[in-house]
C-alpha cells in the first residue's frame, strides 16, 4: 500500500527510553523510515519518555546511537529540530493539559472524583450483578460542569475521562497489515486521558502528539491493535483526523515464542558488537514480515527505501533466523571490494584486538588487501578477521598447536618427510619471490614427489606455520606470514612430526 492519503506522508517512530532499542523496535523504525523515504515523506523520531521511573537520558542516548548506526537518519527530531517540536513528551506537558481542558470545556471529557477503593467496590459488585459491562460504570459523568470545575480547583483529587459517545457505533478500523477491524464502542469504558497527579495516559498523550504533528500513517507492533479504538475515540473528539494504521506482527523465535533473551541478543548494539553490518542488519529485519516480490533475499537500503510498500507486509508473524542473518551478513562482507574490507573491517577489527596500531600500521596496503581477499571468503561476522589473522601476529616461537591438528596431521607417518621437502623447495625461493603463485608452483610436484596425498603433503605445512589446520589457500597463508618466519616455524614444527 502507498499513500493513499492526499496529505505528504509523515510517519513517526516514538520509543519509550526505558531499556535499549530492541529486535521488534528496529524493524518498527525500518519501516517507518523506509515508507517515508519510498513516498518522499518526513520521518520523525519522537521520545515517549512520560514514564518517570524508567526513562533516563543515559537510554535515550542508547536509543540515539543505535538509530544513527541502522542508518535510519530522522527529518524531524532530537538533534534534527523541526517545526512540530519539542521532539520529547516531557517536554510537551503544557499541551496535554490545555487538550485535555479544551475537552472538558466542550463537554467531550469529564472530571472524575471516583477513589480506587470507590472504583473497586463498583467493579465488584457489576460482576456479581453477572453485568456484560463491568468497566467504569460513569458514576461522575452526570456531576454538573461547574460544580466539577469547583471542586477540582480546590484540589479534590481528580482524573479526567474521555466521553465516549453514546450513540458511537462500532469502531472500524482500517487497516493497512490487518484489513478492517471491528471494535464494538459498546466495550469501551469512559477512560482516563489524565491521571491525579497531573500526566497524561499513553493513549491520549500519543494521541495529541501524533495529531499536533499531522502524522498521516501509523506503523508500529500489533500488539498496540487493542489500544487503537480508543485513540481513535480521542482522535475524534479533539476533531483531528484519523491516521491509516499499519499492525505489524510480532517477531517470535525458532520456538514460536515472543523473542527474548533466552534466544539469544535482542538488542541492536548487541548485534553491533557482535561485527554484524549495519546493512546487513537493515536488509535482514526488513525481510522478517515484508519482501519486494517473496524470493529476494538481498535488499539494498536503497531498494528498500524506493520499493517499501505496505501492500507487501505480512499479518503473519515473523521467525527470527539467525543463521539467515549470518547467511546475509557474509554476502554483504563478500560484496565488498578486497580495499573496502581491509579498510572498514579487517584493519578496524585488528586495532579493536589490540593486534595493530592505528596510528602505526605494520603493513602497507597491498599487504591488508591480500589479506582481505584470503580472509573475506572466510568471513560471517566481521569479528571473524582477528581469529583468521592472530597467526601473523605472534611470535614464531610462541605458536600453539591445535592438538586434533597435530594428532591428525603432524602425528601422521611421513609428515616429517613432508616439512623437510617443502622446506628444502621454499627456501630455493627468494624474498623478492616470496608470493602466492610462487609459493604454490614450489609446493605442487611434492605430492607426486614423495608419492603422497596433497593433504598429506599441505597440511603439516598449513598446520605448522597456522597452528591449525584451517586457513586461507597456503600459497597466501605463506606470502602474508612472510618467508622468514614461514621457513622458522616449518623447521619448529619438525620436532612434532612423526
């Protein structure tokens, strides 16, 4: 679904800076940016921070810092400004309070006096009245205006409710993931749009914001379908019109289960840390509900941001997949060119381990290229890199030896023979013809030489010179370690060899 509204599209993504921004919460924000950017809309980012117990400013840069590294830049918002401001519902107080007055003043909200022990006891009782309506049952609804007014300036602890019309038929709602959606008004209690103390509740608060906005669409989790005819109530009667909804699905783990910690990380920095790529990450959570045509896997941010339709979003929930995610991951580190990876991944990474100096590289670039191409193939998560490389960072005599490795390979008959062969025929070579190809044409008639297997031949080499018996092709191996140290560890390696 496109804009169907003559309005531009101005969509919002408003989380509460409660804890970090989550799985479900990215997907919400892809979206609504993606939708944005595909209708040449606004994308606002709004901080719903009323809950003082629980929103922090340390959270909100959490928040902050997550959205700047999904690439989801916002046109309106914290540090973006914009003519709707502020950008921050604690900030916004003064215009809940004048909404919610404006409605009593009109006669479409209420003061109420009712005590919890008050709304209890009626509870109670229109349960044992076996009553099909046991909300609140509008005790102060018919108290006359003045004397309400009265009585709540001299103090008396009050809430404001909404009137929710007597004649509202059913609540319809048209939405864009779920189709239309019937809600019997009939249900709907008279409810709290202001607390005692003086702050608004979720539903009217989102409400004056989005209305004060001109928000147009309404993407957010399903989980809010429940509280939407009563928005839509609120929205009526401040006379604003009502924004297209868009549900999404909740996204579940491997066990049909909400996701949680128990499946692994949920939050966005964790998949940061991790050495996912922003890209990646973007194409990932936008295909858990939504795809162009349901085979592509690959979806540019790009693509994305002009392809984005409403239209293709499943009601369906989604399955988080992690081996999906590292399968993506991979093929945008493989897409990247051999200069790009060392620049934005390998060198990064290895000065993150502690093994390279940014300020004073080791290697020139030919070098981090050529290890970028052996690395890259390799290559699920970008951290990947340093356990590829920590061979070329220590000392020749400080190799340890993976014990399968050896056992399986140096262990073996005839791998003696092996080292002593590729040792006598690598070191027929020159610094100057310390390469890959040249390495490799060194290597290759020992098999038929010695009237072995190629593992049996390659592999006490790559063992002895890695520690491990997985690395890159050897001729690369070889030429990024270096002809010195190469021929030290062979020779090293010769006391383990049978």
């Amino acid at each position: 679904m496109s804009n169907t509204n003559q309005n531009p599209v101005r969509v919002r993504f408003a989380p509460s800076p409660t804890g970090k921004l989550h799985v479900g919460g990215a997907r919400t924000a892809i979206y609504n940016w993606a939708f944005a950017r595909a209708n040449g809309g606004t994308f606002i980012l709004r901080i719903d921070d009323t809950d003082p117990t629980r929103s922090t400013e340390e959270n909100t840069q959490v928040i902050l810092r997550a959205m700047r590294w999904l690439g989801l830049d916002w046109d309106e918002g914290p540090e973006a400004g914009g003519g709707c401001g502020p950008y921050f519902q604690t900030e916004r107080m003064d215009l809940y309070r004048e909404a919610a007055e404006r409605l009593v003043r009109e006669d479409k909200a209420y003061y109420c006096f009712c005590t919890p022990q008050k709304l209890e006891e009626d509870r109670k009782a229109a349960a044992e009245r076996h009553d099909s309506f046991q909300g609140y049952q509008r005790t102060c609804r018919g108290i006359d205006p003045e004397e309400a007014q009265r009585r709540a300036k001299s103090g008396e602890p009050c809430t404001i409710r909404i009137k929710v019309p007597d004649d509202r038929g059913d609540i319809v709602v048209h939405d864009a993931v779920h189709g239309d959606v019937t809600f019997n008004a009939k249900e709907l209690d008279d409810f709290i749009i202001f607390r005692s103390d003086g702050t608004p509740t979720y539903n009217f608060a989102t409400v004056v914001d989005d209305a004060s906005m001109g928000i147009t669409h309404i993407i957010r989790g399903d989980d809010h379908l429940s509280n939407t005819p009563r928005q839509v109530v609120v929205y009526e009667a401040l006379g604003a019109p009502t924004p297209t909804f868009a549900h999404i699905s909740m996204i579940l783990g491997a066990d049909g289960k909400k996701l949680s910690k128990r499946h692994g990380a949920t939050s966005v920095e964790e998949y940061r840390d991790a050495g996912y790529l922003s890209d990646a990450f973007v194409n990932y959570l936008a295909l858990l509900g939504w795809a162009p045509d349901g085979e592509t896997t690959i979806v540019s941010r790009d693509r994305l941001a002009s392809e984005f339709s409403l239209d293709h979003v499943s009601k369906n929930p989604a399955i988080m997949d992690p081996k999906k995610l590292d399968f993506i991951n991979a093929e945008y580190l493989r897409a990247l060119s051999d200069a790009e990876f060392a620049k934005d991944i390998l060198i990064p990474e290895l000065v993150s381990a502690g093994l390279e100096n940014e300020k004073a590289l080791r290697h020139d670039d030919t070098w981090y290229e050529l290890a970028a191409s052996a690395f890259k193939p390799r290559t699920t998560l970008s951290k990947d890199v340093v356990a590829q490389a920590r061979y070329l960072y220590t000392d020749d005599d400080e190799l340890s030896y993976d014990p399968k490795a050896v056992k399986r390979w140096l262990s073996k008959q005839g791998a003696r023979e092996a080292l002593d062969a590729a040792a006598d025929a690598l070191a027929k070579l020159g610094e100057a013809q310390w390469s890959a190809s040249a390495i490799e044409g060194a290597l290759d008639p020992l098999p038929n030489a010695l009237g072995m297997g190629k593992g049996k031949v390659f592999q006490p080499v790559r063992v002895a010179v890695v520690g491990s018996a997985a690395s890159p092709g050897i001729g690369e191996t070889l030429e990024l370690l270096g002809r010195e140290s190469s021929l030290a560890r062979i020779e090293r390696a010769k006391s383990l060899a049978a």
